[in-house]
C-alpha cells in the first residue's frame, strides 16, 4: 500500500523544555534520518502529534522551517493525550503527523512591517513565523511583536524573548495582565489589546498577524482597525478542534472552509466571510 | 453499455456462480421485518422485497470500526505496522439500490481529496455494484428531487431492472459488469430494443430543485427555520450513521498496555460533544447549529467545495429518525420559502 | 378543532405558558410537536400510536428555557415527569402536565394526582418482551453471554437508545470520557455489550418502562428486553419503583445475594 495517511513518523524526543506552569516544550527529531532530511515544512502548519497509547493532538509546528535537524512543539497539558505528552522524557519516542494546513504567506511580506500580537499559549504558532522572518531578516522592514501572558511565570520561550529583546533591529513589548507583574518586572502591565493600542505600530506597508484566545482577539481586531490595519493585511491562525487533520473527517468544518486545510492560517478577509462558528 | 435480458427465475442461478466467484458477497436480508445487508453464502434468503435496507451499504469501503495501524511499544522505541493486505476483500454488492450506489461519489470525493485515502480506496476498488432498479418507492424517498432516479445507473456495474415476471434486464455498464455476466453467459441473450426500461421504473414526482434548494441555503444562514425544523431532534446519530454518504468519523486509541491500535469509527455532526473545545467551548451549542451544519454541509458546502452532492435522496434517515425528521420534508420547506 | 386544540391553543393566547409539546401526525406515525401559537395547536392529536417519551425535552435548556410550558403526554411521559421531579431535573411551577383520557382532556395539579392516573392506567405489558425474557431466562450462562455478543454485535452506537430515554440528561455520558476511558466508544461486540449494560445499570430503578429507547433503535437490536428484566429484577430485590431511588438508597436490609 502507498504511504498511509494516517500513519505517523516516529520522533525522538531531543529536549524537554520547562516552558511556563503546565506548559512544555519538546523538540523533536526524526528517528528515520532519511525521512527527516526528506522532511520539508512552511511557517503556519500544524501537526498532529501522537503519544501512542492515548492518542494524538493538533499542534502548530512550533519551531521555523530555517531551523533544521528538528522540530519543537509547545503544548498546555490539559486532557488524555497532552498529559500523555507531558509524560514523554528525553530519548523515547512519539508519533508526528505532518506539515498540516496552509501557510503563512511570507513571500508576500517582503519589504513590509510586520506586527506580531500574541497572548499567552499562543505564542507558539507565532513563534514558527517569527524566527522564520529573523532568519532572513533583512527582506522585511520594521518588525514589531507585542506579547502578553497571565503573569510573568506564565510567558513562555523566556530565553527567546531576552534574545528578541536584545536585538536592536526588532522591538519588542511584552505585557502581563494586571495583577500579574513581579516587584522587577520591566515590561508593560496590560491587556494585550490596550497595550498594542499604546505602542501605536504605524498600519502603512504594514501586515498585522495575531494569534491568541478568543477574548483577546474579539478586543484586538479592533485595536488594529483603529490604527488603520486593512483587513487584507490583517492574518490569523485559528485553532478549531481536529482529528484528521487533512479534510476528511468532519469536524473541523466551519461553512465552506475547513480550518485544516484552508486554514489554519486566514486572511481578516477570509474570516469575515466565514459563519461564526469556530 | 450492454443491454441483455436474463429470465426472471435464472436470477438466483446467476447469483449462485457471483457467490461461489468471490470472497464476499453482500446482499439484503431480512429480519423480522426490517432488512439490511448481510454476508451471503448461498443464493437463498436475499430479500427483494423490501423497498431499501435500514443501512446503507458503506461500511463495505468505509467501515463502522476500522484499523488505521498497529503500534508496539519497546522501551523507548516505538514500532508501528501497516493494515494487512488480506483486509481488503473482493466484494460484489448485491442488489443494492441506486441511491446505494451514486453514495460511494461523495465518499470516494471526500476520501481523495488531495490526500489519497487508501485504506477506503483499496477496499473500494474491489467492490462491485449490482443494483436494482426501483419499481416502487415508498413516503421517505425524493432520490429525484436531488438529481438521481429509480433507474439511475450512476456508480453502478450492472443494473437490474425487473421488466416483468419472466423478464429482467441487466445493464452491464463496466468491465467489472462484464466479469459478472461472464461467469454465468448462458444465461443471457441480447435485450431488443423494445424493452422499455422506465415503464417498468417507479414514478417518484420531484418534490423541489437542487438549485432551489442551493439558492435558498444560501441566505438562510441566520434564519429561525434550523430552530423550528430541529426542535424535536435528539441529537443522535442514527441519520449520520444509516446514511449512505456521511462519513464524519473519529480517531481513537485501542491501547492495551504496551502495545495497541489506532481506529477510527463513525461519528456524527449531530453529537452535542462532535466541535466541542478541550477549553468547553463549543462552537455549534444548540442542536439548531447542528442541524444547520448537516443541511448546509450535504446541500451546499459539499456541492460548493468538492461539485458532489451530499444526498442521495434515499430516505434511510428519515425512516430510521425516532422522530420523524423526514430531511425530504423539511428541504421541501427550505426550498418553498424564501428565508432571510 | 378538537377539545385538545382548544384548550392548548387557549393557554397559549392567555400567555400561560410559552410552549406547548404534544403529539402530531408525522411520515407514518405520530411525532413530537412544538406549538408557539394558537394556530400550531390545530396540529395537536392523541391516539394509542403516540409513543415518543416526550419527557425527553424537559431536561433540554435549550428547548424550555425558564418559560413555563405545557406538556400533552402519554401515560410514560407523566410516569416521566414523577420521576424527573424526584431527581430534582424539573421545576414543577414551570410545567402543566396534560393528558388525553378516552374524551377528557386532563389536567394535572399535582404530583399526587400524576401519581393516581400511573397507578390506575398502567397499560398491559409487551408480551414479546415478556417471552423473550422467558428463553434468555432459561439459557445457561455461556449462552446468554453469546447471545447477547450477537445481539449487539450490529450496533452502531448511534446512542439513539440513550438520545429518546428522557432519564438520560446528563451531559457528559460516561462514553463520552476519555479520561479514563470508561468504555470503548466504537462499535465492536464487547465494548457495544459494556455500553449496553452501563446504559441499564444507570437506569436501575430508575427507568418507567416506555420502550422508547427499543423503539429508537434504528437497528432494532432487542434492547427493551433489557430495561424490562432489570425493572422485573430491581422490583424484585429492593421493592417497586415508587419506594425510593435504587441507586442514591441504601437500606441495611438490601439483599445481596447477587453478589457470588
């Protein structure tokens, strides 16, 4: 039989990664180097990861396709399956479905500003676009990411935001939402909505992607209609629940469109002319 | 296509060389009074009687439990191993209906959307299709209304269309047609041109347009009749799961310590829990949504996406519903009004 | 219009009630009908053939909000709403429960008075049923078990049985948790068996006897035998339906002689 769609690769499990509470990263490699070498991916597609026994969960690809030799992914563990990851330690294995979805459409962001706004977990799928545009940072102009998270403890890739804050050529502004900020902490104390209002990126050649829970989204969009950000200029990811991952089994339906296959990455354009039912 | 005549009595001979040919052959039985299709090994005991099967007939390419792999566990490895090839069976379908067989093309759409799914192309491919033909109809069918008919011969190898009680003609329209017919030629002579077909057919009056329908779906989105249409429904899967064209399913793990397998099974957009979030967000919340989602889904997303119509019109949800959602009814409804 | 129209029509015109659910004619059968106006209430009938529990909607939120509604039911549907009553899953200042008798149209005003008209209508048994439990009875252990694994082979775990039982409410059934896995959720003869015998454990006592969770079964897998032998064993062990909830209930002086 030609390869089983649904069949996984096997991964090794490189790292584990203490991201935040209840939040970890695992970098991944393939077990079959053949396969690893052969694997391409694009920023924006997501996986379905697999601890056998429990059974799989939709995942962006946390990490850019400019990094080789692995793939990260970032998880909360919250039910069956992402407590089966959490349980993974550095040299066993797990299944990998993947690249899954759609893209996003970097090629058509060059030479332009790019705003990121991410809250929380959703961090993660911004994080895969975000190294992508640094490691090839000089064909896109400003890049500006506003992030926030709970509280301090609850910010994930700390030592990659240090690094994006140490970098002259990107400006970086995270917050915490009231309440949550430490005695030392230095950034922004905010929701991410308000506080992206408060950096006020210039909306001229400018793309604007956002990616968090739906609260902050519905308070966001907003926010960057406000500061002149065009709709056509405006992406999301979204996240919707999955099984198969490829179209075939139903659920992620939403009108027309199904979120793992024209999406998950959607104009401002597209998601307007989808039903409300993600 | 080739037209031949076979006597009517010489039926059951005919299906006797079918059976003793392949591994599998699947035919209507009865019990009690309902009928479904069952594994046959003798020519005796189809039932032709009944207007349809409670069931459809897709569990032969798509069925109700299925292995997608097996995987072991070994220390820190894992192993994981393909379906066997002895899985997928040569089937012949016996006396299926047309809207059974006009089915699989949403199926095999769905299932070969860019990604090629071979575990249900595999067992599709050896399948073969003998339907009959529709002489009679009963109150949930509307196979007219959505573009087939009783003597529709979409998706079919042979039809088989009882003309009379000594006559029955027999459509071979595919090479797989042709091997049936071959194992048993004697039995056949040409059919003149004076057979007639449709006479022998059901009349079934189209009860509305597939374009009425589509234009109306298409601003119907917020309208209040999902509420009023869906107000009785339970919310369980027996539409979705009689029907020969859904195929919403789910992916589970068949674990046993160390070692297991990956399933899927069927599943329906009418479970309250199908789009429901780990975070408790649910998408569609009320069954109206849910409601919504299978119409526009078979009537006009599917139509829109894949050009593949989402019915058959065959009725099995309406017969096997325990309350009566007749879907011919309510498209009826949709297509007579217009809902903004 | 009928006395049953006219009176539902009037309690929705006075504004009494919201909502009225009864019985309309469907494809071959009578069907649950929603009435919003008076002029929907010209739809009502009640006949021997209306058979769907209608008690079913009234653990829907969706359906009933925190409207008062009225309810023109079957004997099983006003057995259903004593029963819902004692799980505290309905408000009975929001409901008025009705009923067709011979002629009259019936008003309930109380649970005293539901409980009066279930003691003296209950309608004959299924003798089918009845028969059925008889043989199964008589079977040896070994040949029930395969039985049963045959019966219930064909499932297809459209849980139907458990979407027309009106005591089926809660909202998270126990198939439905992953975490543990309770149950296998795709059809195969063992685990199609277990959510069989889940499904009836967690009617004991409980269950009024409607059928309606055979009579939903698109399959007609023999399942009704099961709720009536349970209700036949339940009565005999701890007592008939009315003495109090077998599962929430613990008496010192409860047999356990099923326990070998």
């Amino acid at each position: 039989m030609s390869r089983n769609i649904y069949m996984p690769y096997i991964m090794v499990v490189d790292k584990v990664i203490d991201e935040a509470p209840g939040v970890k990263t695992l970098r991944l490699r393939f077990e079959n180097e053949e396969e690893g070498n052969a694997f391409e991916f694009k920023a924006g597609n997501f996986a379905e990861y697999s601890a056998f026994g429990e059974g799989e969960c939709t995942f962006c690809i946390a990490s850019a396709p400019t990094r080789k030799g692995y793939v990260e992914c970032t998880f909360r563990k919250a039910g069956r399956v992402t407590s089966g990851l959490d349980r993974l330690e550095e040299g066993m294995t797990m299944g990998f479905r993947a690249p899954l979805g759609n893209a996003f459409p970097i090629e058509e962001w060059k030479g332009k500003n790019l705003v990121f706004v991410a809250g929380g977990i959703a961090l993660p799928p911004m994080r895969a676009v975000i190294d992508n545009v640094l490691d090839r940072r000089d064909e896109f102009g400003d890049v500006t990411i506003v992030y926030g998270a709970k509280t301090v403890n609850d910010l994930v890739y700390k030592d990659e935001l240090k690094e994006w804050d140490e970098r002259p050529d990107v400006t970086l502004v995270q917050t915490v939402d009231p309440g949550g900020e430490t005695p030392d902490w230095k950034g922004e104390v905010g929701f991410v909505p308000s506080v992206l209002e408060k950096a006020d990126p210039k909306s001229d050649n400018t793309v604007a992607i956002v990616c968090g829970p739906p609260i902050m989204i519905k308070f966001t969009f907003p926010v960057l209609e406000k500061l002149g950000f065009k709709d056509e200029n405006t992406f999301t990811t979204l996240e919707n629940r999955m099984k198969c991952g490829i179209g075939k089994c139903g659920r992620c339906n939403v009108g027309p469109m199904f979120v793992c296959k024209d999406g998950p990455v959607f104009s401002k354009v597209q998601l307007n002319a989808l039903p409300p039912e993600f | 296509m080739e037209r031949l005549i076979i006597k009517s009595d010489n039926i059951g001979t005919w299906l006797a060389k079918i059976i003793d040919s392949v591994p599998r052959v699947l035919a209507p039985v009865k019990d009690g009074d309902k009928a479904e299709f069952k594994s046959i090994k003798s020519a005796d005991g189809v039932d032709y009687d009944s207007q349809t099967t409670i069931s459809s007939v897709k569990a032969a390419a798509f069925p109700r439990t299925e292995t997608l792999f097996a995987y072991e566990k070994e220390g820190m490895e894992t192993k994981l191993y393909n379906v066997a090839e002895d899985n997928f069976v040569e089937t012949v379908i016996w006396r299926a209906r047309p809207c059974d067989a006009v089915g699989f093309k949403p199926l095999t759409s769905i299932f070969n959307w860019d990604y090629k799914d071979e575990l249900y192309n595999q067992r599709y491919d050896k399948i073969a299709i003998v339907t009959f033909a529709c002489t009679s109809a009963d109150k949930c069918c509307f196979c007219t209304s959505v573009g087939g008919g009783p003597g529709n011969t979409e998706g079919s190898d042979i039809q088989v269309t009882m003309i009379d009680k000594e006559k029955t003609l027999v459509e071979v329209l595919t090479d797989k047609g042709e091997k049936l017919v071959a194992l048993a030629k004697d039995l056949f002579t040409a059919a003149e041109d004076s057979i007639d077909k449709e006479k022998a057919l059901a009349d079934i009056p189209a009860k509305f347009t597939k374009e009425q329908i589509h234009e109306n779906l298409a601003k119907a989105f917020d309208s209040p009749v999902w509420k009023a249409q869906s107000e009785r429904c339970l919310g369980c899967g027996a539409c979705a799961f009689v029907c020969p064209t859904c195929a919403c399913f789910d992916i589970q793990e068949d674990a046993h310590g160390n070692h297991g397998r990956r399933v899927r099974c069927w599943d329906s957009c009418g479970f309250s829990l199908f789009t429901q979030h780990t975070s408790g967000h649910n998408p569609r919340p009320t069954q109206a949504t849910r409601w919504r989602q299978r119409i526009m889904h078979k009537f006009s997303y599917m139509p829109d996406r894949l050009n593949v119509y989402g019915c058959t019109g065959c009725g099995r949800c309406s017969r096997a519903c325990p309350v009566d959602m007749n879907i011919a009814e309510h498209l009826t409804s949709i297509a007579n009004s217009s809902h903004e | 219009m009928s006395k049953l129209s006219e009176k539902t029509a009037a309690l929705l015109s006075e504004g009494t009630v919201k909502l009225i659910i009864g019985y309309e004619q469907g494809t071959e059968h009578p069907r649950p009908a929603f009435c919003h106006t008076p002029e929907d209430c010209e739809r009502l009938i009640f006949n021997d053939e209306c058979k769907n529990n209608l008690g079913v909607y009234l653990t829907k939120k969706e359906i009933i909000g925190e409207d008062k509604i009225a309810v023109v039911g079957n004997y099983f549907v006003i057995k259903t709403v004593i029963q819902l009553n004692r799980e505290n899953q309905i408000n009975l200042d929001n409901l008025v429960l009705m009923t067709v008798d011979g002629d009259e149209v019936v008003t309930f005003s109380s649970i005293d008075e539901m409980q009066q008209y279930v003691d003296t209508h209950e309608p004959a048994p299924n003798e089918k049923v009845l028969a059925a439990i008889e043989k199964i009875d008589k079977m040896s252990r070994e040949e029930r078990w395969a039985y049963w694994k045959n019966a219930l082979s064909t499932c297809v775990r459209c849980y139907a049985c458990r979407a027309a039982c009106p005591l089926c409410y809660c909202n998270r059934c126990i198939v439905e948790d992953n975490c543990p896995q309770w149950i296998e959720p795709w059809s195969a003869p063992l685990s199609n068996m277990e959510w069989q015998i889940n499904r009836i454990m967690h009617m004991s006592g409980r269950c009024v006897g409607c059928g309606e969770c055979a009579a939903a079964c698109p399959l007609d897998l023999p399942i009704g035998i099961l709720t009536k032998k349970m209700g036949i064993d339940i009565k005999q062990t701890f007592g008939g339906w009315k003495d109090g909830s077998v599962l929430s209930t613990y008496s010192i002086d409860d047999k356990e002689n099923f326990i070998k």
